[in-house]
C-alpha cells in the first residue's frame, strides 16, 4: 500500500466543553462539594453516559449545562471556563 504523503488532519472543535467545573451548597454551617473540578469534552456524535452513586452530582452537572444550553439559546458549541 502506497503511503500518502501531505495529509492533513482537521480536528474537530468539541459541542460541549467543561473546564476546571466546581459547584457547592451551603449547608448551614457546613459546605457540601458535589463538584470538583470537573473537565469535560463531548464531540459532535458522541454518545456520553454519566454515572454515579447517589448524590455525587450527575443531576447538577446535568442541570448547568440545561440552564446554560437554554440561556445560549442553544448556540453551540458550549464551551464553560471557570
């Protein structure tokens, strides 16, 4: 097999990416981390899957990318730097 010579690559741009992602609640006096800086890239056709014990914080990552998706109005890609 012939080898090519002069091939480019193109790497996709990511539909949504997190970078350095945390979140807490106030508990009282107390702290709750259920976020930890949590980095992220999804690629236009990928299937992601989250799993996770109880209360480790699927359903609020989930949520922010929900409220930011609809606060972009879903112009995408949805890139998050915090």
């Amino acid at each position: 097999m012939p080898i090519k010579e002069n091939v480019q690559f193109q790497v996709a741009k990511p539909k949504i990416k997190i970078t350095n992602l945390s979140k807490s609640f106030n508990q009282g006096k107390n702290t709750l981390n259920v976020l930890d800086d949590i980095n992220l890239e999804v690629q236009e056709g990928e299937f992601l899957t989250i799993v996770g014990s109880s209360g480790c914080g699927k359903s609020t990552l989930l949520r922010i990318l929900l409220v930011l998706t609809a606060l972009l109005k879903e112009r995408l890609p949805l890139i998050i730097k915090i």
